[in-house]
C-alpha cells in the first residue's frame, strides 16, 4: 500500500496542495501564538481541560517521586543517622531561637499595634509539593500541587525556609504554576539588609541569579551584602530574604552599578515549599474605610484555624483602632 | 482487524508516551541536553509510515497538545512540529533509503532548524536569547536518533505491527 503511493508521489515531491496545506497550518498555528500571547488563551483552555491535564502532570512527576523514594529507601543506615542527628541539632537552635524571639514578637506585636500598623509577625502560610514536571530549560517555573480548590490565588508569595522562592502565575484546580524569582521576567523589590538601600532584583537573563542592574554609582553596596523584601509595590511582604550579593561592578553603560546576587531560597532542591497568605500592604495611602484592611490575621493567638479568616479580619481593623485611639 | 486496531493504539501510544516524556523532569545539570521526544517519535512515524498516517493536521494536534501541557505559549510546538512533520514527509522517499549515519546528521539538521524556529518565535514573543548550552539539545536527540529508530522498529517488528 505505501509502495503505490510513493508512485504518485516522485523523489522530488513537490505538490501545491502540501505547501497549501503547510501554509494554513502555520498560519493557523501563528493566529493561535499572537491570541495567545495577547489574551492569554492558554491558561483559560488549560484550566478547562484541568481534569485531563493534571493527571498527566501526576503521571510524569511519578519517576522523580519514585527516585526520592528509592534514595531514601536504599541510603544507608549511617547517611540516615547523620542527618538525623543535624535535624535534631538544627530543632534545636531553631527552638532556642524561637524561645528568645516569642518575647520579642510579643513586644513587636504591642509596638505595632500603637503605632496602628496592620503587619505581624504571624504568618499564615499553606504548605504545598513540588510537582517535578520540565517545562523545558531555562524555564524558571515550576509546579505545585496546590490550586483554586486550595484557596490559591494568582499572585501570592512562595517562600521555602531559606527565603523567597517566587510567586503564583497561574492557577489550575488542584495544581498552579510557580514564576521563580530568576525567570528573565520577573522583578521583586529589594533593600540592602545593611545599608537600607532600595532597588529592584531582576531575574537574569543567563543562569539561575538575580540582577540588580540600577544603584545609583555613589551607592554602597558590598559583596556578602544580604537582600530582603522591601514590601514595595504590594506584592511580596516585608523583611523575607531573598538573596545575596556575589559581585558588583559598574554596568555597561557606566550609569550605574550593577550587582549581582545568588537566591537564598533552594530553588533546584526544595520539594516542600510555603504559600504565603499575607499579602503586602498595599501600595499608596490606606483606603477611608476601617473595614478594607489588608486580609492578614492579625490575632495574637497563632493562625492555626486558617479557614476562619473573613470573620476576623472584618472586625479586627477596628480593634487596633478602638485601642490606638485613647491612648494617642 | 484487532491486528490493526492494536497497531492504531501502538501507535498513539508512542506520541502519548513521548509527550509524557517530555514532561518528566531530569536531574538538574542534564536539563538542556534533554532530547525533544515527540519530535523525535514524529519523525520515526513519518519516516517509517508516511502520510497514511502522519499528517500535517496530526503534527500540529501532536503540538497543540504538548503546548497545553507545556503551558510556554500555544501554538509554539504546534508550529515546530508541522514544520518538521512537512519537511520529513517531502524527503520520505530518500531519507528512508539513506544509510544510518546519514540519516542521523538529517535528523540533525532537521532539530537544528528546529530549534532556529523555536528562537525566532521567542525572539517575537519577547524572550531572552537562551545561552550556548541550549543548543546542545538537537545533538544529543541526534545522537539518541539510531538507537531509537532501531529500538522503535525492532518492537514493530517483534509485535508484527503495521
């Protein structure tokens, strides 16, 4: 049967009707990228075709799933001890830590409160797997098996213990994907833990580093120097680091100084990572009316019941206020 | 009649594997050497069946669907494939009959234009230009071309598929 058809069609096979053919698939396929980079077709077919696509991801993070469970099944008895023995060492000094950091919070807490500020050091996160899907090199994204079932948004912060690893871009049901703080695309504001200086960390464009293309020449800036969130532009809350700077040099232009950091957050190695549910204060002046605070928790008690939010956080606005009042 | 519904679903199969493929994830430093499986098992299918069964409207389904699961931009490998799918399915005739290791280096020329597609539309889509090492993909799918047609054909063979 293939025999017959090779006949009409010669070595050289060169019909109209194929190039014809190719040309509206390219054109049609061409149409789709241009809407899609536009309007962002992707995401709205993706999620409704969720119930096909998430399976898919489940089934191909099984061999990376089933390695770490292979390595730890088949680590040997001594490898297993000694990090056994650094956990514990480590819940330690993170316990001890935490001892003398409660009295402080407590303190921080009441300060804050005079001063009427809706921050705390509370955090209400949500814990979430790692998916191990590739979305090809150098994609700097990754996936999480948390979705809008789980209350996740477009938007929120994703840390692991070491610092900020990247936030939501986009939400499927059960599943979201993660834009790492390296992506080429995304930028997160920054202060020098040191010097107080505020800038912008960008992605960059090779390797899995931040950029800090813009400090001002005159600008002190060290190698070693830690990056925190600066809570600018209402999207990452203050005070989580975020990386450390490796090398400064005036950039290209010799405008301004150019540094560059590596993330502290582990972002090859994590597979459980937090999602933050406190958002950033909010840029610009604080809305007239007491109830639009932001929706963080700030009760004193610590944010086990995270379901419960919305009721707190509609009357708590008022609480700091009601204190704050008499005694100013 | 089972003979040919089986091979159908042998055949689908192969594409469905080699997107699953694509998806799972490999250890960190191997990341851009990582073969571009469905273009591989595209071209096996073209090469080996023809237009009975590759066409340019399954090439670009075949893409379509690893856009939706790749979630980069859609349209993207719907293009790459239905380009490569169109260029395979014009030479047929002779790549069938080229020896082993000429028909490697066409499998090479064919990712590497591949890849030149994929940077001219990131370059529209206004992305950065990707380091040196990302072009050492089409080599290793190259490199893993011999083994995969043998592999792929010994199996045809031994389940006596079409």
């Amino acid at each position: 049967m293939p025999l017959a058809r090779e006949e009409s069609s010669p070595l050289f096979a060169g019909t109209a009707a194929g190039t014809l053919r190719l040309i509206f698939y390219l054109a049609m396929a061409m149409v789709l990228m241009v809407l899609d980079h536009r309007n962002g077709w992707l995401w709205r077919m993706r999620y409704a075709t969720s119930i096909v696509i998430e399976p898919v991801y489940r089934l191909a993070s099984l061999p990376s799933e089933g390695l770490r469970a292979a390595s730890v099944a088949f680590a040997d008895r001594r490898m297993l001890t000694d990090q056994n023995q650094q956990l514990r060492e480590d819940l330690l000094l993170a316990n001890a830590k935490l001892n003398r950091m409660q009295a402080v919070a407590q303190q921080n807490q009441r300060l804050k409160e005079l001063l009427d500020t809706q921050r705390s050091l509370n955090l209400r996160v949500q814990m979430a797997r790692v998916i191990g899907i590739d979305f090809g090199a150098y994609s700097h994204r990754m996936m999480i098996n948390a979705g809008a079932r789980d209350g996740v948004k477009t938007g929120q912060p994703v840390i692991d213990s070491h610092g900020v690893m990247g936030q939501v871009i986009d939400v499927l049901p059960n599943s979201s994907t993660v834009m790492l703080v390296t992506d080429p695309d995304h930028a997160i504001p920054v202060v020098d833990a040191r010097t107080g200086l505020r800038t912008v960390a960008y992605g960059s464009r090779a390797g899995d580093q931040l950029t800090l293309p813009n400090i001002p020449i005159a600008q002190d800036v060290q190698v070693g120097d830690k990056l925190l969130t600066s809570g600018l532009g209402g999207r990452f809350p203050e005070g989580f680091p975020v990386g450390e700077i490796r090398s400064v040099a005036p950039s290209a232009t010799g405008m301004f100084l150019e540094a560059h950091a590596i993330p502290s957050a582990d972002l090859d190695r994590t597979d459980e990572v937090l999602i933050l549910h406190d958002l950033a204060e909010p840029a610009g002046p604080p809305p007239p009316s007491p109830s639009a605070g932001p929706p963080s928790d700030e009760a004193p008690a610590p944010a086990s019941s995270a379901p419960k939010v919305p009721l707190p956080s509609s009357f708590k606005p008022a609480s700091p206020a009601s204190t704050g009042v008499p005694q100013t | 009649m089972s003979r040919a519904r089986l091979s159908l679903w042998w055949f689908i199969g192969t594409l469905v594997f080699a997107l699953l493929l694509m998806l799972v994830p490999l250890p960190h430093v191997l990341d851009p050497f990582k073969p571009y499986w469905p273009a591989l098992v595209l071209l096996y299918w073209a090469l080996e069946s023809g237009d009975a069964r590759i066409n340019l409207g399954l090439a670009f389904v075949l893409g379509v669907c690893a856009d939706m699961l790749n979630g980069v931009l859609l349209g993207e490998q719907a293009l790459r494939l239905c380009v490569l799918a169109f260029i395979a399915l014009r030479f047929r005739s002779r790549l069938r009959f080229f020896p082993m290791w000429q028909q490697t280096l066409a499998v090479l020329a064919l990712l590497v234009n591949d890849r030149f597609l994929l940077l001219i539309v990131r370059a529209f889509a206004g992305e950065a230009t990707p380091p040196a090492l990302w072009w050492a993909s089409p080599f290793v799918s190259a490199a893993l071309w011999p083994f995969l047609f043998l592999l792929l054909d010994d199996l045809r063979m031994r389940l006596r598929l079409q």
